[in-house]
C-alpha cells in the first residue's frame, strides 16, 4: 500500500469515527423520541382496546336481548298451537328463526371482539413491560454517560493540576534555593564584616601599647609571684 491509498485509508477512518461520534451524542436524544413514540402509540391502543370492549359488551347486551326475544316468542308459539292457530304459529316461528340468526351473528360478534380485545391487550401488556424495560436502560446509560462524563472532567483537571502542581513546587524549589543563597551571602558578609572590624581593633591597641598578649617575663613573674605566697 502506497502512502496516497494509506492517507485516504486513515481519512476514511476519521471520517466513520466522526460519523459514529455524532451518532452517539444523539444517540440518548433519540432513544427518548423513539420512548415517546412508543408511550403514544400505546396510548392509541388503550383508545382501540376501550373501543373493541365497548362493541363487546354491546354484541353480549343484543344476544342477551335476543334470546329473550327468543324466549318469549317461543311462549307465544306454544299459545298459539294451543289454540289452534296454526298460521299464527307458523308467522311467530318465522320471527323466532330470524331472531337465532342475528343471536348467532351476535354472539359471533362479540366472540371476534372478546378475541381480538384479549389480544390487544396481551400486546399492550408486552409493549408496556418493553418500554419499561427501555426506560430503565435509558437511565441507567444517562446516570453511566454523567458519572464518566464527571470522571472525564476530573481526570482533565487532575492531569492539569499534576503539571501545574510540579511547575509550581520547581518554582518554589528554585524560590527555596535563592533564599539560601542569600541567607548564605549575608552571613558571610557579616562574619569578614566582624573579622575586619576585630582586625582594626587589635592594629589600634598595638599601636597605642595596649596589649592582651601576654610575654614570656610576665609568665615568668606570675610564677614567681606564687612560690613566695606559699
């Protein structure tokens, strides 16, 4: 590999990383739009589940209603073969058949919403447990992304306070240093200050023939001075 096809291999590679570092920073922005939009169609499908009850329980009140019709007109059958009239019995018996049959097409009716409602519901119930689910991973990645995003941040900081912590004790050091010099150079200027001063003296009082130096005759006659005392 030549090192055009390398430079256009490593631009590439900046570039998907790039792409992948705005896709991640809007990566919690989305998993909340997308929370949102599930939360809103759930709340469509508690709108639709109310609805196939309500035709449910309006199927079960037509056939409950029917079979009453039923019923009763089975009574009116019976009285009117009791009294013979056949025709009559017949014409009642027509409505009777008719009232089986929407009795049957509601009960079916009511059947197919009982059916379709229990299954909503059971996906309700998968699609509220799923976005719970989501919810509580989206907090856990937002709680993760601040306490490493803080960990981050502290670490910058401690790297930079590390290096600004050694630049200032080397300046201190250097401070430290100086000052001992110093201390150093005064303390020396004081002792040859106090050497000349003491030198100065002396050459004064030998001029004058002041002296603490003591002879040899003067230790000579100190000695003699104490044999006589004993």
């Amino acid at each position: 590999m030549n090192i055009w096809s390398k430079m256009i291999t490593a631009l590439r590679g900046g570039v998907n990383e790039a792409g992948e570092a705005i896709v991640d920073a809007q990566a919690l922005r989305i998993l909340d739009q997308e929370i949102r939009d599930a939360s809103e169609e759930l709340n469509k499908s508690k709108d639709g589940l109310a609805s196939l009850i309500a035709q449910q329980k309006l199927a079960e009140e037509r056939a409950s209603s029917l079979k009453a019709d039923i019923k009763k007109h089975e009574g009116f059958i019976e009285s009117a073969l009791e009294k013979g009239d056949e025709s009559l019995a017949v014409e009642i018996a027509e409505r009777v058949a008719n009232f089986e049959d929407r009795l049957e097409a509601e009960s079916e009716a009511g059947k197919q919403y009982k059916s379709q409602a229990d299954a909503l519901r059971d996906s309700m119930k998968n699609a509220e447990h799923q976005i719970k689910q989501l919810k509580q991973q989206t907090e856990t990645i937002k709680a993760t992304e601040a306490v490493q995003r803080a960990q981050r941040v502290v670490a910058e900081r401690h790297n930079g306070s590390n290096s600004k912590l050694r630049t200032a004790l080397d300046s201190l050091e250097r401070i430290q240093e100086k000052q001992k010099l110093n201390a150093a150079k005064m303390s020396a200027a004081a002792e040859m200050a106090e050497e000349s001063s003491n030198s100065s003296l002396d050459q004064k009082l030998r001029d004058a023939g002041i002296t603490s130096e003591n002879s040899a005759d003067q230790v000579l006659q100190r000695i003699k001075a104490k044999q006589k005392k004993k």
